[in-house]
C-alpha cells in the first residue's frame, strides 16, 4: 500500500508547531539517531487493524521528515501509527473509487514511481559500481597535480579604490590602488636583492591572520576555489622563487613557494574511490542521455501563450 508521505509531514508538521515550548527556556537535547532505523527491515515493530507494520515501512517515513518531526513521532508511536493507518485506509478508498487511473493523479503516480525507481538505481550503481584498487592508484598516478598542494608564504597590500592619493608609501593609511602596486613593486624589489621575507611580512603585510603566522598561508591546489591569477602564479614558481606582485580586485599579492608537497595514495585511496564510482555512474548517465532518440511532434506545446486573466 502506498503512503503518501507528503500527508503525513504536514500533519507531523502542524503537531510541532503546536507543542508548548520548554519550560525556563531548556534547550532541546542533543539529537540522537532512532533505534528504529538500526532495525532490521523485516522486523515486526507493531500492528495496524490486524496487519504487520514492519520496521522497513516506518524506516521509510521517518527518513523522509525532518529531525524535529522525527522526534516528536518516535515520542508518540500512537499518533505515528494513527497517521500511517489513516494514510492506508484513504489510498485504499482512492484505489476503491479507481483515483489512481484518472488523469492527472495517474501520471503523477508513474512519474513518482520512475523518479524514485531511478533515483535507486543511480544509488545501487554509486555503492556498488566496480573499481579495482589498480583502476585508483593509475588515476592517481595519471592525475598527481590533483594531489599536489603547495605551501606559500604571502605579503598582501591592500588599497582602497576611496583612498586619497599622495601619501608616503610607509603610511598605515589606505592606500590608493597606484600606491599599493608601487609599495608591492618595492617590496618584490628588496626581495630580490635578498631582503628577509618574514621580516617584510611583520613591516608590511594587510593580511592579519596570515601576518600572525609570519605569512603562511593555507595549503593551495589546482583545484582549489581561488583566483586563478594566483593558482597560476603559485605553480609556476619553484620551491624558495618569489613571484611578481600579483593584483586582485583588493590588493596585491607577492607569494613566496616554500614547497610543493603530494598527498601519498593511501592518505587519498578512500576518497578516490568513491569519486571513481560517481564517475562511473556519470558516465552511464551521460552515455544514456546520448542514445535518446528524441523527436518533437508538436513544437508549439513547448511555447508560451497569452493567459487571460478574468475581469474584476
């Protein structure tokens, strides 16, 4: 019998937003996983009108609702399983009157079907879809500049696009965008005739958190979600180079490649692994979605039309 579960959030819905607040302002507890849903599926957990009610079908609803709707079914099994017995006698009515063969209800139950019918298979195929230890380690292998992050040190200039010009390159004040980059310009200058790059980040660096820890910066990849301006200058540095003065939207950057470092497979071979299997099932996707053989009948369905609104 289907549960049209969307019936029962709402009802579970309305019961939270009805329930008293705790006393004294208690915060709610921590919440805590169901021993229902450690269950196994075929267990018998209750009755309804003389008919099991397997662990497998309240499983099924209660990872359907939220956390807080969760808990205040589990704190009253009774109103859950009233629910799940009004939900069955009122399919079975529609079933009865044949609702389920009318249109539209007839093909919003085909597509439910299909769309949850697919949705499992893409999971089967994600948890189980075959790859070989040695499939990994000849990614990983093809693919080690994934792998590779570098550790920079940085100088940051910040400028203000609002600054005044006309102030000393030294000034703790804002500096105009033309100032930062002749202060950056400076700064790289003193480092190539072999000035001290920590000690230029204490004198100079805009970057708080980075100058706290004399310049060091997070760990960078390739794939990393920063500007690729700087990805590109980092890389193309060697281990101890310092590059050029490289502009942002709010300052320059002067980063300094202190070493290039990849993460050995066994640290990644997990991750790996479960990135191959989502490729797998992306591929078998995009294969599918090419072999459709899809004709348009009747193109002007697919267009929009005047919609008459009724006079006041």
């Amino acid at each position: 019998m289907k549960l049209f579960l969307a019936f029962l959030m709402v009802a579970l819905a309305a019961t939270a937003q009805s329930a008293p607040p705790a006393e004294g302002g208690t915060p709610p507890a921590a919440p805590q996983a169901p021993q229902l849903m450690f269950f196994p599926p075929d267990t018998v957990v209750a009755t309804l009108d003389g008919e099991k009610i397997y662990a497998s079908e309240l499983q099924a609803v209660l990872s359907t609702i939220s956390e807080q709707q969760r808990q205040m079914a589990l704190a009253d099994p009774k109103s859950l399983l009233e629910q799940i017995g009004l939900l069955r006698r009122l399919s079975a009515l529609a079933e009865k009157n044949g609702l389920d063969q009318k249109s539209p209800l007839k093909e919003q139950l085909a597509y439910n079907r299909m769309l949850t019918l697919a949705n499992a298979q893409l999971n089967q195929m994600a948890n189980y879809s075959e790859v070989t230890p040695e499939e990994a380690k000849r990614f990983y292998e093809q693919n080690l500049d994934v792998y590779t992050q570098a550790r920079v040190k940085l100088i940051y200039i910040p400028f203000s696009p609002n600054a005044p010009s006309g102030g000393a390159a030294g000034d703790k004040k804002a500096l105009s965008e033309s100032e930062a980059k002749a202060k950056a310009e400076k700064i790289y200058a003193e480092l190539q005739k072999g000035a001290d790059f920590v000690k230029m980040v204490r004198e100079h660096s805009g970057d708080p958190t980075s100058a706290s820890k004399d310049g060091d910066f997070m760990p960078i990849r390739k794939s990393d979600q920063l500007p690729q301006e700087i990805k590109d200058a980092v890389f193309a540095l060697k281990p101890g180079q310092i590059s050029k003065p490289v502009r942002q939207p709010n300052g320059y950057y002067i980063l300094r490649l202190e070493s290039l470092d990849v993460e050995p497979f066994e640290a990644v071979q997990g991750k790996l692994m479960i990135e191959l299997r989502q490729s797998h099932v992306n591929e078998f996707i995009e294969k599918t979605r090419s072999s459709l053989q899809i004709k348009i009948e009747r193109p002007e369905a697919f267009s929009s039309m005047p919609v008459s609104t009724p006079k006041p």
